[in-house]
C-alpha cells in the first residue's frame, strides 16, 4: 500500500511540474522573438483575462492596432493598461475599452502610448508573484515554510528531484512575477462579455461603424416590420420577409434578416443621403435559402427600374450563376459580373466606385474592376434590398452597409476578415 501511495505522490508530482514547466516556457520562450510577459493586476477584462494571468505582449507588431485587438498601453509613464480597441478617432487615436467595462475608457489613446498588441495567454501564471506584490509582508513566512518543507522532504529520504518539483510550481510563479511587467486596468469588473484574445470576429460592428457608413443595417430584429439604422439616419420599413434567421457570423448571435419571395423587400425611403455622385461602397452578406438562386434577384438597389437609373446595383445575373455590380452614368451603364459559389453558404459581396474604376469583391477579395467615365445617375427611388416592384433576391441577407466613400481593398479584406 505505501508502494502504492509513493507511486501516486510521484507521478502527482511529476504531472505539477511538468504543467508548471509548460506555462513557464509559454510565458518565457516568446520572449526569444521579442514578446514580452507582462502580469495583470485586475478584472476589467475579466473573465477572460483574469489577475494573475500573464498576457504576452508584441512590442513591435507586424501591423498596427485594428479594432478587437487588445493592446497594452501607458500614458506618460502612468500604469500600464491592458484593454481592447473598440474604435478609433479621425486624428488616429485608438478608443479602448475593458471587456467586463460597460463603457468606453475615458480618453482615447494616442498610437505613441500604445506599448504593443496582446498576442497570447498564460492563465496564473503570474498569481503568487500578484499575491506577494500585494502582501509583500508574507514573503518571509512564506520562505520559511518552503525551506521547511524541503528540510522534511529530505529529511525523510526522499530523492532531491522530489523535493525540487514540490518547489517548482511557486518558484516559477514567483519568478515569472519579478521577470514580467505589470498591467492593470482603467476600471473595475461590472458586467462580464465573453470575447477572445486572438479574435475579433465579435467586433465586427464596431469595426464597420468606425469606418463611418451613411447607414448600416444589422438585420437583427426577430420580428416586426423595422429594420433599424445603426447610424439612425435611414431605417428600413419591410413588406413580406421574416426574421431571426441564422446570421452570417456564427460567433455573433445577431440575426438575419429573409425575404422568402420575390416580392418580399425592405425600402429606406426615398433616402437621399442614401445617392451618390461620387465615390461610394456598398457592402452586404447573403445566402441563398435554395440550391438555385432567384434569377437577375436584386440584393441591394438605390435603381430606378429602368435605363439610366441605376445608381448602384448588386444583383443575381439571369442564369442564376454570377453576382453582378452595375452604375449607370451620363455616358452609359457599367457592369462587373464574378461567378458565385453553388452553394446555401455565407457570402460577403462588396462594391466600390472611386470616380474612375467600378469594382467588385467577393468575401474580402478584389473579383473584378471596369473603367468608367462620367458621374453616377441618381434617382428618387428608395434604397431596398430586394427590390419594390418584383425580382427581390430570395435568401438570407445580413449585415448591409453603405459608404460615402470607395474603401480600400486592404479594409474590405480586414472587414471580412474580422467576421
């Protein structure tokens, strides 16, 4: 029975010191590449930064910031603050926020003050250093108990490499707490939201609206007629579609919005915000609910319904096989045409005039361009996507945004990618 005993002690032991030798190489092998451990002392990025925890910091990133990233961050020599971005200003400041926070920190963040990007996690890690740093008075106690102990251990016989793995666990903390640096946040824990280190697909919103649309539409609502503008200039009014449709980014539990028949469709108005006479994007996702598309469906349409009278036009092809961008000018109508996967998947389809080229994108990527001349027509038909009269796309359609400028393919692609 003691053999046995001894043999569960053993392996016990074996199993803590290999754990506590795995979080001490992650927190510690980044920093042969330039990463840097830093410990954090509270909540406010709870739960899923905790205190105790240690964030590995890139000094010297590959890229800047982007909204959903969490950075550290130090303003004149204050504390540093570990919290995520959630916007940024027009002079380039980054806004942050804590994930437990239920606002926004106070003031924006200039980029100088920005210490790096997060770029892992080391959950306790650096939790008896924390302790200690906060009792400091304990450490002596704590010593003597430690030397105690490993007196006893070899006292009774037992092999040194024991004694050392009883003490490795609090050594490697402790150590990780005198090597690392120390991050706080700028408010305590109140309401925690769950989120990702690594990701920001749960940002997405924030990410669309600090590139400023005119309107974005999130197509959430479960039921009712309205559609609300996040922007609040130019809500939609629906006739026949439905909602809480699965929506196109599953780690959002945000809705879509279906139009079940080709008559079904949802209108802004007569939306003039909503033309154009220069550059513009639009932006949507969509599925279809079947494995053949509605022919020439319209998705999104500020269209006229004639010759002439597009202003801008995402739209099913006739043979149910291509997405097509039109623009109609003074000088003629303009078409883009990028063959669509066969499939009931999520799409994000995107198209840009910058006053010289019509484009279009497919799931963050450039799938196709047209040069044209002269300037866009308008018209006092409304926004819609689907279309009033007939030939509404039949799908899912979610996440709809217009701009009042042409972005650039590297923000389409980090907009997509943040989905």
């Amino acid at each position: 029975m003691r053999t046995r005993w001894r043999l569960v002690a053993r392996c016990a032991l074996a199993f803590t010191g290999a754990v506590a030798l795995t979080l001490a190489l992650c927190a510690f092998v980044p920093v042969l590449w330039g990463w840097r451990p830093v410990v954090v002392t509270s909540g406010s990025m709870g739960p899923l930064v905790r205190p105790g925890d240690v964030v590995l910091l890139d000094p010297a990133p590959d890229r800047e910031p982007l909204v959903g990233d969490v950075v550290v961050y130090s303003r004149s020599g204050a504390p540093s603050v570990t919290h995520r971005v959630v916007g940024r200003d027009d002079d380039g400041r980054y806004r942050t926020r804590g994930d437990a926070n239920p606002t926004p920190d106070a003031a924006s963040v200039a980029p100088e003050d920005v210490l790096g990007r997060v770029r892992g996690l080391v959950p306790g890690l650096g939790a008896p250093a924390l302790f200690l740093r906060r009792h400091p008075s304990a450490a002596v106690p704590l010593a003597v108990l430690g030397g105690a102990g490993l007196l006893v251990l070899l006292l009774a016989g037992r092999k040194p490499r024991a004694a050392a793995a009883v003490l490795l666990v609090p050594a490697l903390a402790v150590t990780a707490g005198g090597v690392a640096g120390r991050t706080e946040a700028a408010f305590s824990a109140t309401a925690a939201v769950p989120a990702s280190v690594g990701t920001v697909s749960r940002f997405y919103p924030q990410k669309v609206l600090a590139a400023n649309p005119v309107g974005y539409w999130r197509l959430g609502e479960r039921s009712g007629t309205a559609r609300a503008d996040e922007r609040g200039a130019n809500p939609l009014t629906c006739v026949g579609a439905t909602g809480g449709a699965p929506g196109a980014r599953p780690p959002d539990s945000d809705t879509a919005t279906t139009l079940p028949t080709a008559s079904a469709h949802c209108a802004a108005g007569s939306g003039a915000a909503l033309s154009f006479t220069g550059p513009f994007t639009v932006i949507t996702w969509t599925r279809s609910t079947a494995s053949s598309p509605t022919p020439h469906g319209r998705l999104v349409a500020k269209y006229g319904g004639g010759t002439g009278q597009i202003n801008y036009l995402l739209s099913w092809n006739d043979a149910t096989t291509a997405m097509r961008a039109l623009l109609d000018t003074e000088n003629g109508r303009y078409t883009v045409v990028k063959p669509m996967p066969l499939d009931t998947a999520w799409h994000e389809v995107a198209m840009t005039w910058d006053g010289a080229f019509l484009r279009l994108y497919l799931d963050g990527q450039p799938s196709g361009s047209t040069a044209t001349t002269g300037t866009p027509v308008t018209t006092s038909k409304p926004f819609t996507l689907g279309y009033t009269d007939s030939d509404s796309v039949v799908g899912d359609v979610d996440e709809v945004s217009v701009f009042a400028r042409a972005l650039s393919d590297a923000e389409i692609a980090d907009l997509h990618a943040a989905s």
